[in-house]
C-alpha cells in the first residue's frame, strides 16, 4: 500500500466512485479460486470541469450519492441545474476532452482484466501502542519486569535534545487515505452495477472509494 498525499494524476477517463460492499471470493476458467472485493457503483455525474485557464489545472470532478439532507447555499448553488449529490470528487487529467457537466459516468469504461488503482481511507484504530502501532516485538516477561511488556523501550539519548522526528511511537492510528495499486478487475455487473477487482482495498464496508485505470506496468506478479 502507498499514501496518498495529494490530488491523483491520470491520463485516461477511466475513473468512477464506489462504495466498498464486502470481501468474496470467485473462481476462475481454470478453477482457481481468486479473493475479490464487492463494489458498488452508484450513478455518478460530471459536475465540473477544471480548465487550465480558469483553474489553473485540468480536472474533473463528479458527484454521486443522494444528499439526506439539505445543502449549504454555496452547494445548493453549484448543484442549482444537476441533481444533489451527497459526495464530489475531482479527478486530474491531461485533457478533458469532451467531457461536460451533467455527463454520467458508468462501468462501462472498466472491462475485466484491465489494472485499477484504488484509494479509500483506511479504518480508523484510535490511540494505539507501538506493538499494534508499529509491530514491536515488546519486552520480556520475566527477570524482574512488571509493566514494560508492551513499552517501546529507548527514544535515543538525552545528550541530543528533543526526540528525532519519524520516532516509532504511540499515536493515532489508521483514518488515513491509501492507495492499493494494480488491482486486477475480475468481472464487472452492469444489471447490478457491481465491479469485483482482485484482493482487498482500504476501508470499512460502506466506506467511499476512489476508482481509477492504473498508468504503467504492472509492479508485481505472481
């Protein structure tokens, strides 16, 4: 997995926005069983486009998802002729091409066998120790210790001063956006507007996902 620091650059119009259902499995012609995840695809619309002359960038965002309850007056205004959208989400490209607001988007675009990106944000853990943190092996529970089995141990010396920034130590844990890259597109449902891809992507069932053709080569194969 790799994080996401800022806003994601592709060239193709191949993008959508899903929602995470659950974790299966399917089997292939050759009778390998293959773990997919289950994601739905809402109906998704263009609700603008970024130019480099009005924005300084080329983007596009799109909406999906009904909004429960009412908009605030500068959504209300930038959703006035299109219908409301509870999430929006832009999507940097090269070229826009002939893209414009009030176009819908579907899985047509996705064709199995093809390679997505897929960025979710990860399930939040709260404050947590450096042994569920960060995998510490912790200390042993035996020859006089009471309370330092699950402790970090040293933080360096004093003589340096204040602790080294990236220190491995007790925080907040998870509720960070992650990127799972070259997922493989197992079978796509238009009747059910459901897309498989092959492992696991970030986030809790329900949760919003980001979809999106992978650039390059594939980094790892089995």
């Amino acid at each position: 997995m790799s994080r996401v620091t800022g806003p994601m650059q592709i060239s193709m119009h191949t993008f959508i926005l899903g929602r995470k259902l659950e974790m299966s499995q399917t089997f292939k012609a050759d009778g390998n069983v293959v773990p997919v995840t289950l994601i739905r695809v809402e109906p998704n619309m263009v609700t603008q486009v970024r130019t480099q002359e009005k924005d300084g960038y080329v983007a596009v965002q799109i909406g999906t998802g009904e909004k429960a309850k009412g908009h605030t007056k500068p959504e209300a205004g930038h959703l006035k002729d299109i219908a409301p959208m509870r999430v929006l989400r832009e999507f940097r490209v090269d070229d826009a091409g002939e893209m414009k607001r009030g176009d819908a988007l579907d899985l047509n675009a996705f064709q199995p066998g093809m390679m997505v990106d897929v960025s979710g944000t990860s399930k939040g853990h709260g404050f947590q120790g450096v042994v569920k943190r960060h995998h510490f092996a912790g200390g042993k529970a035996t020859h006089g210790q009471k309370d330092q089995m699950r402790m970090p141990g040293s933080i360096a010396s004093q003589r340096q001063g204040p602790v080294s920034k990236g220190q491995r130590m007790a925080g907040h844990m998870g509720d960070v956006r992650i990127t799972v890259k070259n997922l493989e597109v197992i079978s796509v449902d238009a009747e059910t507007k459901t897309l498989a891809v092959k492992g696991a992507v970030p986030g809790a069932r329900g949760g919003l996902l980001l979809i999106t053709a992978s650039e390059g080569k594939r980094v790892w194969q089995r």
